[in-house]
C-alpha cells in the first residue's frame, strides 16, 4: 500500500489508515477478539496507520489498539492518538455521570468508570500523552493530534500547541496537528504554527467539498500533510436511504436527494458509491491518507478492496456535469 510523508517529519501514512473509534464500542459494542481481529485485518491488508484516541470507550479503544499491536516491529506502523481531554478516574462507587462529559452519552457503550475533562494546557498535554503511553503499552506514539479545540482555540494555540511542539523536539512524539470537523481553525494552524498534518474529518467529501476552498490549498502550498476521515459522511454515502445518518444526525433531504444522484452516477460507471468516496479525498496532492473506521474484520476487507478498485475519469467528469462536484473537485 502506497505511504505518504507528513509535512517535514520522517512519519509516513499508508493511503488507508484503521480508525480505531469503533474499536472503542463507538454505538455498539464490540466483543474483544472482534476488536482484535479487525486490527489483524488491517495489518494483513497492508494498513500501517493506526488512529485512536482517550476519548474513544474512555481510554478502551487504546487499550485495545495497544493490545492488538503488541508483538508487531514497533517501526513498522504509525500510531496517533489525541490530546485535549483527560480522563479523570470516578470516585468509587459513583453512579455514572448524567453529564454529555462521561459513558454512555457520548456515543460510547462502556460503562463511566472515568470522566472526561477537557484540558489544552500544557500539563493536561504532557498527562494525556503519558496516561495514553501508559494505556497503549508504548513507550512514544508517533502523531499527537489536538483533538477538537474549536472551543478552546486561545489554549490550544496559547498552551497546547507550544507542548506539543516540546515534546516533537523532545522524540517524544515524531509528528504534531490538529484534529477537527472544520475547515478555518485547520487552516489558522497551518498558517499560525509549525504542525506537520491536519486531520480533517468529513469537509472534503462527495457531499462536502469546503477544504477545497483554502485547506487543501493552504497544506499543499505549505507543504503539510493533510488526512481525511469521514469520507461516508457518517453513513449517508455508504448507504443513502431514508433515515441514513449526515455528521451524525439524520440526513436532510435535499442531502439524500444529491447522495442518491451520485450513486447513480457512480452505478452508471460500474462502481459503487462507497469505492468513488473512498477514492475521491486521494486524489488532492496535500491528501495523505484516508482514515476508514472500522470494527469488524469484514469492514476492513471491504475498504481495502474498494480503494484497490480503479475508479474511470469519465465519472469524475460526469459528476462534474451534473454539478454534483465543483470544478476544483476532481
């Protein structure tokens, strides 16, 4: 599988990375040797890049990922997990919070034995990455990503970041970013700071093509890595249908409407609407990778085939006639 370097780092990314959230008991819960297995897969399937996170089952999916991993050459794959919440342990016996800060309310089936708390200063960066060294059984993990600092962007870039820097300088970490749902606090961090990627979920998509307007461009005229995850746009292009999921809530019509017209433009090629979603953030020179979620053996076979399809220019074009993706899309 082809590797692309991050910014200035020595760290390279296959094309397709496992997003370990699921892992986690992301909305359902996943049995252990399933978790495992679908670690097994993806190495199999030649993925190298591994994503995870504290926030992810409350610690669970790095616990897992670090399991799974043991035993594998430690240079032979990247690791990135996050900072930006800590994970405090509950006092015994404590109900579980009702809060949106622990267990089952943010999307997460385990049970709250920790809360989380958010913590961009420079000590809740050094505790977040020791506690997740400490989780993972590693002893450096090679990106640390700022993970969702839209509310708290003058710690991020006034505490976090400058640690993160730190600990870069330090080998501690081997590269350093920024992890968001959005386009312009991405793009201040390419500006305003040194990092090495950015992970952009779901803006530089089929249905969502916002990063094309200054990240993309602004990452590859300064030569930043860039991944993309939530390439399905949180289920509707896996599978539009009514009740299909968009950014994690239902999806509007007049989003389904255009999801089915892709499909049928995609369908009309020979492809299936999962492949050319999967495909289509590859083609910008400043995309890396993508990062695919997966929690079974079965998902990540699925993926690895769809990005191993080829995928006709004539469907791009044909999109781009029928103002399904902008100019700059494809």
């Amino acid at each position: 599988m082809r590797r692309n370097r991050l910014g200035n780092s020595a760290v390279e990314v296959t094309e397709l990375s496992f997003g370990a959230a699921a892992i986690g008991n992301l909305f359902a819960a996943v049995a252990p040797d399933r978790a495992a297995a679908a670690v097994d897969a993806a190495w199999d399937e030649g993925v190298r890049y591994f994503d995870t996170a504290p926030h992810y089952g409350l610690g669970l999916s790095e616990r897992r990922l670090g399991e799974a991993l043991r035993g594998r050459p430690r240079d032979a794959y990247v690791l990135s997990t996050k900072v930006g919440r800590v994970l405090d342990p509950l006092p015994s016996g404590s109900p579980t919070p009702a809060d949106p800060s622990g267990g089952l309310s943010e999307g997460f089936a385990v049970p709250a034995t920790h809360r989380r708390r958010w913590d961009f200063s420079a000590e809740g960066v050094r505790r977040s990455i020791g506690d997740s060294l400490e989780r993972l059984g590693l002893d450096r993990v090679d990106i640390a990503y700022l993970h969702d600092p839209d509310d708290h962007a003058e710690a991020a870039f006034g505490e976090a970041y400058p640690e993160l820097e730190r600990l870069r300088a330090q080998g501690v970490v081997g590269a350093i970013g920024a992890g968001m749902n959005q386009t312009a606090l991405l793009t201040r961090f390419l500006r305003d700071t040194d990092v090495d990627v950015v992970l952009c979920a779901g803006r530089h998509t089929l249905l969502d093509q916002s990063a094309l307007t200054e990240l993309l461009p602004e990452a590859a005229a300064r030569g930043r890595g860039v991944v993309i995850g939530g390439v399905f746009n949180s289920g509707l292009l896996a599978d539009p249908r009514p009740g299909a999921t968009y950014d994690y809530a239902a999806a509007p019509l007049t989003l389904l409407d255009r999801a089915l017209r892709i499909k049928a433009v995609t369908e009309g090629h020979g492809v299936p609407l999962r492949a050319a979603a999967l495909h289509y953030p590859l083609a910008h020179p400043a995309v890396a990778g993508v990062l695919v979620g997966a929690r079974s053996p079965d998902e990540v076979r699925d993926a690895a085939a769809l990005l191993r399809r080829p995928i006709p220019d004539d469907l791009w074009a044909e999109l781009r006639a029928e103002g399904l993706l902008t100019e700059d899309g494809h």
